[in-house]
C-alpha cells in the first residue's frame, strides 16, 4: 500500500501567512523547493506569484484562494486540485494537468493554457474569449455557456465536451477533435473548423453562418435546422449525415462528401457544391437555387419538389435521380447525365439541356417550354404530352422516345434522330419555317400527327407509320419514304419531287396536287388512293396507278374506261 501523503500548512515557512511575498525571498524559495521535492502543502490563500512551478505535483493540493498570478506552472500536475478563487491571470499552464481541478470563480485573465489539460473540467458560463487553448485537453469537459470568442481551441480535444449555447465565434477550432461534441445552439458563427473532427457531433440549431469547415469530417453528425449561412465546408465528409431543414445557404462544400445525407427541405441557396459527392442523397424539397453544383454526383438522389432554378448543374451526374415535381427552371443542365431520372411534372422551362443524357429519362408532363435540347440524348426518353413547343432539338437523339400527344409546334428537329419514336397523336405542326432537313424518322410512330407545312427534306421516313398523318404542304423533296406506312394520309399539295416510295403504302392516301416529279413509286400499293392534277405523272404512269386500284379525281373518263377493262377482264 502506498504511503498517504503528508500535508503541510505553508504558514509554518513565516510569521504571517497572509503576507508571503517577495520580500520573503529566502521563504518563499524554501517553500517551493519542497512543492518541487514533492512535498504536499496547503496552500489556501498562498501568494505565489511569479513562482517557478514548472514539472510540480501539485495533485489534489488546496489552492484555493491562492495568488498563482505569472506562475509558471507548465507541465505541472494539478489533476483534483481545488483552485476556487485561485488568481491564474497570467500564468503559464502549457502543458499542465488540471484534470477534475475545481476551477469555480477561478481567474484565468490572460493565462496561457497551451496543450493544457483540462479534461473532464466543469468550465461553464467561463470567460474564455481570446485565450490560447492550442492542443488543449478538454474532453468531456463541460463548457456550456462558456465565453471562447476568438480563443485558439486548434487541435484540442473537446471530444464528448459540452459546448450547447457555447460562443464560439471567431474561434480557432482548425483540426480540433469535436467527435460527440455537444454543441447544440453553440454560436460558432466565422469559426474556424477546417479539418476539425465533428463526426457524430450535436449541431442542432447551432450557428454556423460564415464558419470554414474545409476538410471537416462530421460523418453522422446532426445539424438540423443548424444556421450555415456563408460556411466553406469544402472536401468535408458529410455522408450519412442528419442535415435536414438545415440553413447551408451560401455554404461552400465543394467536393464535400454527402452520399446518403439528409438534406431535405435543407436551404442550400446559392451554396458551392461543385464536385460534391450526394449519391443517394435526400433532397426532397431542398432550396438549391441559384447553387452551383457543376460536375456533382447525384446519382440516385431524392430531389423531388427542390428548388433548382438558376442552379449550375453542367456536366452533373444525376443518373435514377428523382426530380419529379422540381423546379428546374433556367438551369444549366449541359453535358449533365440525366439517364433514368424522373423528372416527370417538372419545370424545366428556359433550361440548358445541350449535349445532356436523358435517355431513358421519364419527362411525362414536364414543362419544357423554351429549353435548349440541342444535341440532347433521349434514346427511349418518355415525354409523352410534353410541350415541346418552340424548341431547339437540332441534332437531337430521340431515337426509340416516346413522344405520344407531345407539342412539337415550331419546333427545331433538323437532323436529329427520332428512328423509332413514339409520335403517335403528336402535333408536329408550324414547322413550315423549321429546317428538318436529314432527320431521322425511320420506323417512327407518326400515326395521326399533323406534318402539315413542314420541312422534310431528305429526311429518314422509311418504315415509317404515317397511317393518317397530315402531310398536306409538306416539303419532302428526296426524302426516304420506303416501305412507309401512309394509309390514309394526306399528302394533297405535298412536295415529293424525287422521294422514295418504293413499297409504300398510300391505300386511300389523298396525292391531288402533289408533286411527284422523279418520285420512286416502284412497288408502291396506291389502292383507292387519290391522285389530280399532279406534276411529274405523265399517261404511262397514270395508267399503271389506275391498274393498281388509285384514283384519279380529274381525269373521269379515264378512271371508267379503266373501270370497264377491268370488269371486261
């Protein structure tokens, strides 16, 4: 069993205990060399000013009351001591171990507590403003209410403190343990938290407007309804985090890590998320208006119902995102890749979709009045009855998309792809100024669309359906009609000087006043089909059409005289 220290009254080195200073030289050094020795003193009420107590064990000691003002006391063990009322203005407490030390009403006016150790502490309602705390030990210890206003808190340990309703504003927490950290309604407005180790932390409603977070990691940490308005969280690691309802507005986490987060009905209003990684992430109902988040991976994520409007999402990765409901409205969505994401009922209107992969995507009922689609991918993309209207697709890829009871009214296709789309009932009319020249349509679905007036020159119609389609003023010259499907069509006054409708079928097709000059009709099926009045028909190919069952509205004569070989046949 070790020895129980002896205790000795530090009145017995002079006359008057009250009265120990300086002019007691030879005492008071007497006095300290024993502390030094080892030997425990009470020293209630001590004057030790400007001693020299660096290294002492000074454990469980009473110094209440005690003048420790510009002592030094570095590396000096105080671990239990009672320090109430004790003057510390000034001292040097670098390195020391004040773990368990009752420090109520103590003075700390000025004092250096570099790498101090401070564990487990009650420091509550303190004034702590502007002292250096660099390296400091203060886990678990309780600092609710303290006052660290611009105090250097880098590198400390405040693991599992508490610091609720803690000002912290302008401090210096740069690569600081925070992990468990209880700073709920702690103000750590422009603190600085660059590479502070938060995760698993409590920031509920606290304030963090302005602060720098780069390279933080706050894995699992809860910031609901936390104020981050003006933060730089850059390259932080956020994933998995509770951030829901919280103000990040004008944050800056570029390249932050928040895969999986929740940041639903977040504020993330012109916040910097260039890079950021939110795979999976909650968004629902998020403001990331006017928010860049160029080249962000937001694959899978849940932005149904957030506010994107303005928001820069070039090049972004939001592949099986849900965008259902979202306001997308003037975004810059270019190069972006959009393949299977919901974006049906969206408002999309004046976004940037060039160059954007949105094959596969579903834009049912999304309002895309005035979007750029120029060079857009839509291989297999659902836009049926979307507005269309006006739109730039040149060089669009809508191969195999379904653009059912979609308003393509004066809408710019040349040369883009539309083979095998789903135009049925789609209305494709006001185009007549539209240059649609090249497009691909081939084996489309154009049953019942209006055409009427449009461009169509040297487009791709073969194997398409076209089966009462309005074609009627229709520009067709040298198009590829092969093997189409025109049953019931109206081409009356169309264009089709040297197209291709071999194989066609034009059954009851109305043709009057078309013009068929160098037009391929070899193998076409013209049963009951309408012709008159048609340049490039000379009498041999008349005759054969009329062998082939079609009509001839202006020439009845002829059309009975056929009628009758036939029936003499």
């Amino acid at each position: 069993m070790p020895k129980k220290p002896e205790f000795f009254d530090w009145g017995d080195t002079c006359s008057d205990p009250y009265i120990f200073s300086y002019d007691d030289e030879d005492a008071k050094k007497s006095l300290i060399e024993r502390i030094k020795r080892g030997q425990k003193w009470n020293l209630s009420q001590a004057d030790l000013s400007g001693a020299d107590l660096s290294g002492a064990d000074l454990s469980k000691v009473d110094l209440s009351e005690a003048n420790l003002s510009w002592a030094d006391l570095s590396n000096a063990n105080l671990s239990e001591a009672n320090l109430s009322w004790a003057d510390l203005s000034n001292a040097n407490l670098s390195d020391a171990n004040l773990s368990r030390v009752n420090l109520s009403r103590v003075s700390l006016y000025m004092t250096n507590m570099n790498k101090v150790n401070l564990c487990m502490n009650n420091l509550s309602e303190f004034n702590l403003s502007g002292f250096n705390l660099r390296e400091a030990n203060l886990s678990e210890a309780n600092l609710s209410g303290t006052d660290l206003s611009k105090a250097n808190l880098s590198e400390a340990d405040l693991s599992k403190a508490n610091l609720s309703e803690a000002n912290l504003s302008n401090a210096d927490l740069s690569e600081a343990n925070l992990k468990e950290a209880n700073l709920k309604e702690a103000n750590l407005k422009e603190a600085n938290l660059s590479g502070a180790k938060l995760s698993r932390a409590k920031l509920s409603r606290a304030n963090l407007s302005g602060a720098k977070l780069s390279r933080a990691k706050l894995s699992r940490a809860k910031l609901s309804r936390a104020k981050q308005h003006l933060a730089y969280l850059s390259g932080d690691h956020l994933s998995w985090n509770d951030l829901s309802n919280a103000d990040l507005s004008n944050a800056d986490l570029n390249g932050a890590n928040l895969n999986k987060a929740d940041l639903s009905g977040a504020n993330l209003k012109e916040a910097k998320l260039s890079g950021a990684y939110l795979r999976e992430a909650n968004l629902r109902e998020a403001n990331l208006s006017e928010a860049n988040l160029s080249e962000a991976n937001l694959s899978k994520a849940n932005l149904s119902e957030a506010n994107l409007s303005n928001a820069d999402l070039s090049n972004a990765n939001l592949s099986e995102a849900n965008l259902s409901n979202a306001d997308l409205s003037n975004a810059d969505l270019s190069n972006a890749n959009l393949s299977e994401a919901n974006l049906s009922e969206a408002n999309l209107s004046n976004a940037n979709l060039s160059n954007a992969d949105l094959s596969n995507a579903d834009l049912s009922n999304a309002d895309l009045s005035g979007a750029n689609l120029k060079k857009a991918k839509l291989s297999e993309a659902n836009l049926s009855n979307a507005d269309l209207s006006g739109f730039n697709l040149s060089q669009a890829n809508l191969s195999g998309a379904n653009l059912c009871g979609a308003n393509l009214k004066k809408a710019n296709l040349s040369e883009a792809n539309l083979s095998k789309a789903n135009l049925s009932e789609t209305d494709l009319s006001e185009l007549s100024e539209t240059d649609l020249s090249w497009v691909n349509l081939s084996g489309a679905n154009l049953s019942k669309a209006n055409l009427s007036k449009t461009d169509l020159r040297n487009a791709n119609l073969s194997k398409t359906d076209l089966s009462e389609t309005r074609l009627n003023w229709a520009d067709l010259r040298k198009a590829n009609l092969s093997e189409a499907d025109l049953r019931g069509a109206n081409l009356s006054k169309t264009d089709l000087r040297e197209a291709d409708l071999s194989n066609a079928d034009l059954t009851e097709a109305d043709l009057t006043k078309a013009d068929l000059k160098g037009a391929n009709l070899e193998n076409a099926t013209v049963t009951q089909a309408r012709f008159g009045s048609n340049k490039g028909i000379d009498e041999a190919l008349k005759t054969a059409l009329l062998e082939k069952d079609a009509i001839f509205g202006i020439d009845e004569a002829l059309e009975t005289a056929l009628l009758k070989k036939r029936c003499n046949l």
